[in-house]
C-alpha cells in the first residue's frame, strides 16, 4: 500500500513538473515572438530614420542653391 502511495506522489510530481515545463515552453515562444517583432519593428523604425534623413539633407541641398 506504502509503494502504491509513493508511486501516486511520484507520478503527481512529474505531472506537475510537465504542466510547469508547458508553461515555460509557452511563455518562452511567446517572448521570441515579442522579440522578432520588436526587432522587425526597430528594423523598419531604422529604414524610416534613414528616407527622412535623406529628404532634409535633400531640402538642405534645394535651400542652398536657392539663397545663391
């Protein structure tokens, strides 16, 4: 009876232990998913820096040229 008792807590354990694994294996990809989109989100952010830098150095160009 003692076995099948320490056989039950075991098994309850180990279940226990995979629902926790579950969870953490969710939260994990669910945070590599937080982090691709942020990167494509900075990656895109980068591109937009970049068109607007180059249209006010464009402006700069045309302003220069029309004060001579």
């Amino acid at each position: 009876m003692i076995g099948l008792l320490h056989a039950q807590y075991n098994l309850q354990l180990i279940e226990d232990r995979d629902g926790e694994l579950e969870r953490y294996d969710a939260a994990f990809a669910n945070l590599k998913n937080v982090l691709r989109d942020r990167d494509a989100e900075a990656s895109d952010l980068k591109v937009s820096i970049d068109e607007l830098e180059a249209q006010v150095c464009m402006s700069r160009m045309m302003c220069m040229y029309a004060c001579m």
